[in-house]
C-alpha cells in the first residue's frame, strides 16, 4: 500500500470498529472529530474504502444482526432490540426495503405474504418469475419446473405460492416479455419493468444498481465494478452482492467477470454464463453492423 494511503486506511478501520460497536448511529461530526478529518472528507473517503456512508453501514450492520436473530427464531420484539435498535418503528421504516417484508413475516419465512409465480422455457432453460403484492420477488434459471419451485419454496417457507398461467398475471408477463425481447428471444419492443421486491441492504442495491448499467455484450471484472461504485477495495463485497442477486438476467451479474477475463461462477450455472454472454455479444455485433 501507498505509505501515504496507509494512515488514512488505518484511520478509516478505526472509523468502521467504531461505528461496529455503537449502540447509537454516530453522527458523522462525531466520527469526523474522531477520526481528526473533515466531515466531507470522512464521507467520501469512507464510501470509497467500504462502498456505502458510515450512516449506511450502521444501518446495514443492524439490519444483518436482525435477520440472523429472526432467521434464528427470535421474537420480533427480541430480535429488534438484540440488534441495537431503540424501537420498533425504526426497523418498520425500512423493512420494505432492507427485508423486502415486515420483520414477522420475514422470521416466519415470508408468512403473510402471498406469492405468484409461472414458469416458461427459454434458450437457457426453464425460466420462473415470482411477485409479491409489492413487486417482483424472484426470477430465476434452472433445469426444469420441479428445480424452480423446490428453490422459491425453499426461500419463502411459509408463503402462500399460487403458480398462475401465462396471461393472466400482468407483472409476471411483463418481466417474461422484458427479458425476451432485452436478450433478442422476441422481437417486440421491451415493456417498462414492474417494482422490485427483494430484501437487500443499501451496497447491495449499489452493486446491482451498477450492473443495470453495463452495456450487453459487454462484462466487468469484479475490480472494475467496485470502481465504479467508489469502492475499489470493495471487490470481494461486490462478489457476494452478485452472489446473492435473485434476479436473474433482470439484474444483469452475468456480466462480471473474474480479473483474468474467465466467466467464473454464476448460482444458475457457468455454461449458461457462457452462453448468455455469447449471445449478448453476437446481438452486439450485429447491431453495430448495422
């Protein structure tokens, strides 16, 4: 490391153990007197250094011990202080976004919520896609139907799933159609994209955010994505915010790449990477040619 990168570096973990062990959110005055910078300062260079505010990382901090003591099968009320949280209100704010569903319902593995889902073939294989009255929760690439169904159960345990058919479900149709005409399977132009429902913390959102805007036929190494985000030592992190996109094609994570340039993995599997990417960027070529 740069000798004169090595003390803010220094400085900027003593930042991140400090708001680690914070009961309370420290105010980024409070954080910038401690850490003998400017606010501005500290704000940047904290983003850069872990990809998100220091105000985000608390917040997500909190939000990932209250999914490990729900998932763990801790009361609510419990589970909302364990965390750090002064009250109940405060996690009810950003549920929607940070659960994808209130904190019950995620404990009780989405009870409550009522899922639709279908199913349809595509050039990759069986496609499913899955919606809560909020938004798309899930589309995802597999072998067969059977495959498809055993995963949204297997993520949504207590959720009434009701598989309905092509037709006659307006959002799961319009994902259908969007992919297959942004992946050159349909000729029609692409319908606007129904709301998303899927439980991320804020650098997750970042992370697939910025995937959105990698053009097709084109990838990014994992490096190249964290720089993009203002978090360049951020790699790893990006990596497992791929890993855990549930929105396949729709959220684009195909087109990263490791460093070397080799495809590496993908949780609906490398052939299909491959043979995704091969074909974004024959449908590149051609439209460049033209």
């Amino acid at each position: 490391m740069n000798a004169q990168l090595a003390p803010l570096a220094e400085t900027l973990e003593r930042v991140r153990a400090r708001i680690e062990h914070a009961d309370e959110p420290p105010t980024l005055d409070a954080l910038a007197q401690f850490a003998q910078l400017s606010p501005s300062h500290l704000q940047r260079a904290f983003r850069r250094r872990y990809g998100m505010s220091p105000a985000e990382y608390h917040r997500a901090r909190r939000f990932g011990q209250l999914k490990a003591a729900l998932r763990d099968g801790a009361a609510v009320t419990d589970a909302v202080y364990e965390a750090g949280f002064g009250s109940g209100s405060r996690v009810y704010e950003h549920s929607d976004r940070l659960l994808g569903m209130t904190p019950a319902s995620y404990r009780a593995g989405g009870a409550g919520a009522s899922i639709r889902y279908t199913t349809t073939a595509t050039p990759l294989g069986r496609l499913l896609v899955a919606a809560t009255a909020r938004g798309i929760c899930a589309v995802t690439l597999g072998a067969d139907d059977a495959e498809l169904e055993a995963r949204l159960a297997a993520e949504f345990p207590h959720a009434a799933r009701e598989r309905v058919d092509a037709g006659r479900e307006e959002w799961l149709d319009a994902v259908i159609a969007h992919i297959a005409s942004e992946l050159g399977w349909s000729d029609a132009d692409a319908p606007a994209l129904p709301p998303l429902d899927v439980a991320a913390t804020a650098f997750q959102w970042r992370v697939w955010d910025a995937l959105t805007r990698i053009p097709a036929g084109e990838t990014r190494s994992y490096g190249e994505l964290a720089a993009a985000i203002g978090a360049p030592k951020a790699a790893r992190a990006v990596g497992n915010a791929c890993g855990n996109n549930r929105l396949a094609l729709i959220v684009p994570c195909h087109r990263v790449v490791r460093e070397d340039g080799t495809p590496g993995g993908w949780r609906w599997g490398v052939e299909r990477k491959r043979n995704l990417l091969a074909r974004e960027q024959r449908m590149a070529g051609r439209q460049e040619r033209l």
